[in-house]
C-alpha cells in the first residue's frame, strides 16, 4: 500500500502502458481511492510481464514515486559564528 | 414540477422497516449514467446547483470515485470521497443537516483509480425561483 497526492497520481496515469525501466514489466496503472483524511489516495501500483510485443515508451516509477529532494535552506547572511 | 422518492430502511435482527421521503419541486440537475473510465483525472462532468435552493441530492458511483466541484483541486468547491456503490444522499429535512456541497456548483470533476469504469449518476432537486 502507498499514499500518493492527486498530482503523482495524474503522473502514474500518464505512465500507464509504458515499460518500467527499472523494473523490466509493464506499468498498467495505481489501484486505489482518496482517503479523506489525509486527502491523500491510498492503493497500489499493477505491473504486467513483458510479453512479447513490449511496449516502446519507457519510464521510471520509482522515480514518479520518490519524494521531492528536500532542498537545504539558504543560508542565512546573518550568521553568527562562535570562535 | 419532478418528484423525487427517497427511500430508508433496514433489513436485519428481525427488524425489516422500508420508509420513503417525497420531495416535489421545479428545478432538476442530472448526471444520468456517465461513464468515466478508470485512470482518469479530473473528468468534467456538466452539472449546476445553487445549493442554498436545494432540496434533495442524491449521488452514487458503482466504483470508488473523487468527486470535486468547481476546479481540478476543489477550490470555490467541495470534495467527496465517494465509495462505490454507497450513495450519498441529502434532503432537506434531513437530521444531518449540514450538505456537503456548501459551495454552488459549476462543475463536477471525478478522479477515478478504482481499477474498473464508474458509473456517475446524480441528481439534484431544487427550488427553482421564477422572477
């Protein structure tokens, strides 16, 4: 089970029927529904084996999946430094 | 003027009670059977509702389905998580008396990942004012 936003979500749906480059199989798509709760959609993402017509376009779900790299805070100009 | 029949019940431990609530009014609002296939992303569906002038609402999906008004996130609107085969169903009478439409409706977009096509109906009975 994962917890996608609506934006990943629109994303996993672009990706559908294309080749998982980091998996070898099929993407088919995010099986799933909007928790309230959370607002976030809650279920999983459905593979296929690669049969032997496979498909053309890849992509990488690991990627759409990964969280947004943090981004370090800049630094501050009035930094006090101990000596 | 349409009429719509709501009915409530219950089935079990012996108890089998059916009751029906009739709501007549001029103005109608209807989603009839659309069909949104899953994978879709905010699919527009046509439907307008002045909410402060409605009378009884009702809303299903055969599928589990996000259901927003107004814009692709919600905002001027409202959002529902709307499980399959569990329809949401308002009247004006009723003892939950908050709607959960608060905002009028332009528009309705259904996000859809349950795996399988939903069916959309909705139905929305208002008092229709003539000026």
């Amino acid at each position: 089970m994962i917890r996608i936003t609506k934006n990943v979500l629109r994303q996993l749906n672009d990706a559908a029927g294309k080749l998982d480059a980091d998996t070898g199989d099929v993407f088919l798509g995010f099986i799933g529904r909007l928790e309230m709760s959370d607002g976030l959609y809650h279920g999983d993402v459905i593979y296929a084996d690669v049969g032997e017509d496979p498909p053309k376009d890849t992509v990488s779900i690991k990627t759409i999946l990964s969280p947004a790299k943090s981004v370090k805070p800049a630094k501050s100009a009035n930094v006090t430094k101990e000596i | 003027m349409a009429i719509h029949t709501i009915t409530l019940g219950i089935e079990g431990s012996g108890v089998s009670r059916s009751k029906t609530i009739e709501n007549t009014q001029a103005g109608v609002s209807l989603i009839d059977g659309e069909a949104v296939a899953t994978g879709e992303t905010d699919y527009e569906l046509a439907f307008d509702l002045d909410v402060s002038l409605c009378k009884s609402f009702y809303l299903e999906s055969d599928q589990d389905v996000t259901v927003e008004t107004n814009a692709i996130d919600a905002t001027g609107g409202n959002t529902i998580a709307l499980r399959a085969d569990e329809p949401y169903i308002w009247q004006a009478n009723s003892y939950e008396a908050a709607f959960l439409l608060t905002e009028d409706v332009t528009v309705m977009y259904i996000t859809n990942a349950s795996g399988a096509t939903a069916t959309i109906y909705c139905v929305a009975l208002f008092d229709a004012v003539v000026v």
